[in-house]
C-alpha cells in the first residue's frame, strides 16, 4: 500500500481526502485499504477505544486547569488529538518501544502512565517521571524531531537481537521540516527497520500553518524515501486504530519502516503560554470541533447499543479518580533539595562535579550553621 | 573468529585504536561500531580496517551522510542495551550532531534520574597540521568540555590510544574522544595484554616530563611540541614540567596543582581559539587553587582567534615551538622575550 502523491500544482497540503472508517457524524464506512485491519474490531474494543480517549480528554482539561491556577508551569494542550494518540497506542504490543514527544499524553495513558506521571515534569519538579523500562516509552521528546532518530536507532537494535517488536516514533506536522525526522527515514528505510512513524499533522506549529511545512499533503513525501504511507483521519478512531494496525504488521513482518499522517487538529492553543486567536479563526476551530473523534465514536456506540448511561458513568468515574489523582500529586508534591540538581549528571565518578557538590555543600551548610548560631 | 592482537608492539596510534576497538568489540559483543565509509572502506583513516570482515555488517554500520542521524540513532541503540562507537569522519562535521550529542547523548541520563545510560563513544579525528582542506582541522573540545553530562578525553600516544578507547567504551557514560590526526601514524610501544582496570583511570593527568620551572599544561598532539619545547629549555637552563591533561571533562585539578604549588608558573598550549577555550578556564581554576604560589600571571599559546586558516597558511595559526618558548621566558620575566604588547 503506498501513497501516491498528487501532481495538482494548485493543492495544498489538505487537497487529498485521508481514509476513513468513521465519519464525523458516527456512521461506520468501508474501506479497501483498511477493511482488514478494521472488520474484526469488536465492541469491546470500541468501547476501549472510547473510554481511554475520553481518559485523555479529562487529562487535558485538568492538565490546562491545574496551570491556569498555578500548579504547573506550563502545560501542551492535546484536545482534539486523542483518537489518533490513543488508537495507534493501543494497536501497540506492551513490548514495542514508544518514542513520544511532549504533546502525546494519550499515549503515556494507554501505556499505564501514573496520574503523577502527567504532572510532576509540567510542574517542574522533574525533567521526566516514569521509567522508560517500565512502559517501554522513552521520555517525551521537547526537541522538536530528535525521537524519530532514537526510534530507528532502537528498531536497528530490535534487528540486531533478531526480535519482533516495533519501534514507533511520534511527531507531529511541524516536525517533519526537521533534519532529523528526513534522517530518521533515510536511516529507517536503507536498514528496512522496523519502525512506526506517527505523524499527528494537526495543522498547527504553534502559529505557523501546516502549508509552511508542506505544500503537498505529508504523507506523500514518505514514498520518495521508499517508505509506504497512508493519510488517515487522525480524529476517526476506528481509523487510526486500523491504519496503525497495518503499519505495526507490516513492519513486525519485516517489511521495513511505515509513515502514517494522521490528519487531525490542535484544538486548544500549542501550550498554556500560548494565544491561537492571534494567528487562526475561530470558524476555522469550529469547523473542527464538528470533527471530533469523541462524539463521532460516542455516536457510533450509542447506534450499536453499546453505549448507556452506566457506561458513561463508569468512564466518568474512573477520569474523575484519575484527574483527581493528579491533583493531589501536583499540589501535594515536594520540591527535591537543593543538593539533588547535582544528581545524575554522571553514571560514574567525575572529579569536577564531586568538586562542585562540595562547594555547593559547604555553601548550603553555612546556612545551618548560621541558624545554629542565631539559636 | 575474532584476531585480537596480544602482547608487547610498536604500533601507529591509527593502528592502536583499531587495535583497542577490536578488542572492546571482542570482549563485550554489544559493543558495535558506525560512522561514514568505517566498513569495507575502513573508515577514511583506515580506524576501523578490518573489522567489517571480523564482526560482520550488524556490528560494524556503514552508515547514511548525515552525522545528526548517525549519532541520534546510536542513542537509541544504547537505550536498546547497545555500546556504540560512533565515528566522526572529521572534526568539522561533528557540527550536525550537536544537538543530539548535547541535548540528548548528554542529558538523557540526568533527565531520567539515572535510568537511561548513554554508553556512547564518539570519536573524532581532530585538529589540525595535515595541510587538510577548510572543515577538516578544527579544534571543537571546547564546545563539548561545557556541556554537562558529557566526557571529553584527548590522546596524545599510541598507548594511550589504545587503552583510554577501550576505558571510554567500557564506560557508561557518553564520551567524546578526539584522535589527532597528526599523530595517526607516530609510532609507540603499546602493551596490549593491559588490563584497563589496571591502566591509569581515564580522567586523570599524567606528568609526561617532570620539571622546576614552569608547569606547561597541554593535551592531543601539542604534548609533543611541549615536550619540544621543554627539550629546547633545558638547553638554556630553563626546566619545564609537562603535563599532558588527557582528560578535558574532567579535569585533574590534584595533578595540575601539585605542578604549579611547585613550579609557581603556568603555561597552558592548545591548538583551539584562546577565546573562552579550555586553557582559559584551566588559568581561572588554577589562578583561584593556588593563587599564592603563583610567581607569575598564568600564559595561553593558543591557535589565533579565527576560523582555520587555509592550509598553506595553517603554520602561523598553530602554536608551535617557538610561541611555546616565547610564553615560557614571558611568564619568567627573562630578558630576551618579546615585550608584551599593549592594547
């Protein structure tokens, strides 16, 4: 399945319509190229999909409400995000290795991120919290592309061990002008690795428009590297789930690297610091809110009676103890001393730094000593 | 099977690293090596010779022409349990690698709190006097020796080539390695049975000629223009001590100061810009330790503050002998230096 790029010199990077399996309005479609990796997704799955993401809506809001109040120095609002985020999570073997970047907390979630987990480095107590062994997922990347390199990196070394798993590297639209991301997949495609690339184009690097990225649709610039790709609507979780599926098989089968666009849209501003009504409409949000993958999946349960009110209510219960627990762990959290910044630079002895934590020791002991000698 | 060279041997420092290379990659089979042309070709100063026929094409990585990839993927490769060796093809296109080797080789153990190593050794044919074309002379140390996170070594001999190649692999820190690339083909006893636990830790200085004088601080291959220079000296009478530094992150202030509590003159050489290079905050430490015991303000004779020089011109940019001598009857006062020159 390869993606054919356009050769209409007057489209811009929306021109091509991305498959879907879900329309905005919640009717289930068919497609050839996704059907079989689609058709046997059951309701259960669905309704998987569906609480998870709503997990992850509740997670964004509480995430945007704990900065807006001061626990948290900064937050990257991902409303909008959530199908493609926790779909092509999901798809994922616990053993595949994830390589995030700052914006795809769907994915920690499905990968059993702890409530403190999504706070605790927002807040600026630590550069990163969980293990990376623990969920299998690297700590979110800040600089903008750097990850996709650590994936093929990790996927050369899955083919070293002669193993199965995936490596699957996320980024999003305004990344893929990156050297490193145009790297990554001559690295990916000359090895035949097997890596992922998930490529969320919400249309918006902080104020620039996809269309100062790409002036034809991302997807088709994969093929030119001899990657396969495909252009999925990124909101349809039905969609994604299948797309993912098919990329995961093809390169777990040994067919080398897979690029996926999933076409989706950056709801809230790029972080809490950030004011999108300086540089993008406000029909142009509303157009997208009509495109929800919540609502659209919701519908399609609701269609199937596979969805009631106790659902609901359990989803809800289990986002209010989640969120609730991030509350707590951001407000209830307790700054490291101050001799700890000195942690960790190294793994073994280095003579410089035991020098400066002796000075910066003596330093913050003369403080003692003084309170000692006021008493 | 794998033809890992044993013994006593007089070897170039090109033959010494290939030799220490071979022997990580024996000993430890995570080990594996990638850079530009390193397989069939042997790397473009032939480092690498050999070993793509030895260990096979999945330990020894032809890699793509782009250094950022080269290194980003090595960091994944170490968060997979690998111990890449990564080589530079010259100093001058390290630059595309920079951020990955500094926001990410360097800081992905502190920013997990210990739980991800980096084990990544980047080596990097260095510096210049080999009548190079422009971007293959330069003297980046200093860049690295600032970012936190990273270990900067420098090598100066064959022996050392050999044995601090297979410390900085071993080690699970990043460690970016510079190779003069004048000195790949001076020859040196090397022992190669040495066990590195044996061998003098990476990080410490080593007093290559004891003296009264002048302690004259250096490292890579201007360890044997000071070590000409000091030969030269004691024809006047003048006794230098020389200290090859070996280590630039970290540096082993306990050598240096007992030098200079001695000596109570410092020069420090180096071919990088003087500009915040590393002979400056050697001066700064060594000022603030032993400020007391200094006769004399401490000196640099360093490479001028330029880009490199073209080739034909590379002479006048090097510090070479006779600057060395110069900065040594400057900072003992003796009559027949040149007058400092005031601005």
């Amino acid at each position: 399945m390869t993606y054919t790029p356009t050769t209409d010199t007057e489209h811009r990077s929306d021109l091509d319509e991305p498959v879907q399996l879900l329309t905005p309005s919640g009717e289930r479609r068919r497609d050839p190229r996704l059907d079989d990796w689609a058709d046997d997704l059951d309701l259960d799955t669905l309704r998987g999909l569906y609480r998870d993401m709503t997990l992850a809506r509740r997670v964004d809001t509480e995430g945007v409400a704990l900065q807006r109040q001061g626990q948290l120095g900064l937050w990257a609002p991902a409303q909008g995000q959530e199908a493609i985020q926790v779909a092509s999570a999901r798809a994922c073997r616990a053993d595949d290795f994830l390589f995030p970047s700052y914006r795809e907390h769907g994915v920690l979630l499905v990968r059993g991120a702890a409530p403190a987990d999504l706070v605790l480095s927002w807040r600026g107590e630590v550069a990163s919290t969980y293990d990376p062994a623990d969920l299998n997922v690297a700590p979110p990347q800040i600089i903008i592309g750097a990850q996709t390199l650590h994936a093929v990196g990790y996927a050369m070394g899955i083919q070293r061990d002669g193993a199965d798993q995936v490596a699957v590297a996320y980024f999003g639209d305004g990344a893929t002008s990156q050297g490193d991301v145009n790297e990554a997949m001559v690295f990916a495609a000359s090895f035949s690795s097997p890596v992922v690339f998930v490529c969320s184009n919400n249309h918006w690097a902080i104020s620039e428009p996809v269309t100062v990225q790409a002036t034809h649709p991302i997807a088709g610039r994969a093929p030119g590297f001899g990657i396969p790709s495909m252009r999925v609507d990124g909101n349809d979780a039905i969609a994604c789930t299948a797309a993912m599926r098919w990329a995961l098989d093809h390169a777990r089968g040994g067919g080398g690297p897979v690029f996926l666009e999933a076409v989706t849209y950056r709801m809230g501003p790029h972080t809490t610091s950030d004011d999108p009504t300086r540089y993008r409409s406000s029909d142009e949000v509303d157009r997208w809110r009509a495109r929800d993958p919540l609502t659209r999946l919701e519908a399609l349960l609701r269609a199937e009676g596979a969805f009631d009110d106790a659902f609901r209510a359990d989803v809800d219960a289990d986002a209010l103890s989640f969120t609730t627990q991030m509350r707590t762990a951001a407000i209830d959290a307790v700054s490291a001393p101050p001799l700890s910044v000195l942690d960790h630079v190294y793994a073994e002895p280095h003579s410089g730094l035991d020098e400066e934590r002796r000075r910066f020791s003596a330093y913050l002991d003369g403080f003692a000593a003084d309170e000692e000698g006021a008493r | 099977m794998t033809s890992v060279a044993t013994g006593k041997a007089s070897l170039t420092m090109g033959k010494a690293l290939g030799a220490g290379l071979r022997r990580a990659m024996a000993d430890d089979e995570r080990v594996l090596v990638m850079g530009e042309d390193i397989g069939k070709l042997g790397g473009v100063f032939r480092i690498t010779d050999g070993l793509l026929d030895e260990f096979g094409p999945s330990r020894v990585i032809d890699t793509p022409l782009a250094e950022s990839g080269i290194v980003g993927t090595a960091v994944g490769l170490a968060l997979r349990g690998f111990r890449p060796v990564v080589e530079i093809q010259f100093d001058g296109f390290v630059y595309p690698a920079f951020d990955q080797i500094v926001c990410q080789v360097a800081k992905l153990h502190y920013r997990t709190r210990g739980r991800v190593k980096m084990p990544i050794t980047i080596r990097i044919p260095w510096a210049g006097g080999v009548g190079a074309a422009e971007h293959h002379s330069e003297s980046p140390e200093a860049y690295f020796v600032h970012t936190a996170g990273l270990r900067v070594v420098a090598v100066s001999n064959p022996q050392d080539a050999y044995t601090m190649l297979r410390q900085a692999i071993a080690s699970d820190d990043p460690v970016v390695f510079f190779e003069p690339k004048r000195l790949y083909h001076a020859k040196g006893d090397v022992d190669l049975d040495a066990h590195i636990a044996d061998a003098a830790p990476m990080g410490l200085a080593r007093v290559v000629r004891e003296g009264t004088d002048v302690t004259l601080l250096t490292y890579g291959a201007q360890v044997g223009t000071a070590m000409d220079a000091a030969t030269a000296a004691e024809d006047e009478g003048v006794s230098l001590e020389v200290i090859d530094l070996r280590s630039l992150s970290p540096v082993d202030y306990r050598t240096i100061t007992a030098s200079v509590r001695k000596t109570g003159r410092v020069v420090v050489t180096h071919e990088a810009a003087r500009e915040a290079g590393v002979a400056a905050e050697l001066i700064a430490s060594v000022t603030e330790q032993c400020f007391h015991y200094l006769e004399a303000p401490p000196l640099r004779v360093t490479g001028h503050d330029i880009p490199y020089p073209p080739a034909k011109l590379e002479k006048h940019h090097l510090p070479d002998l006779d600057r060395i001598l110069d900065a040594v009857d400057r900072v003992l006062e003796r009559p027949n230096s040149f007058p400092e020159v005031t601005p």
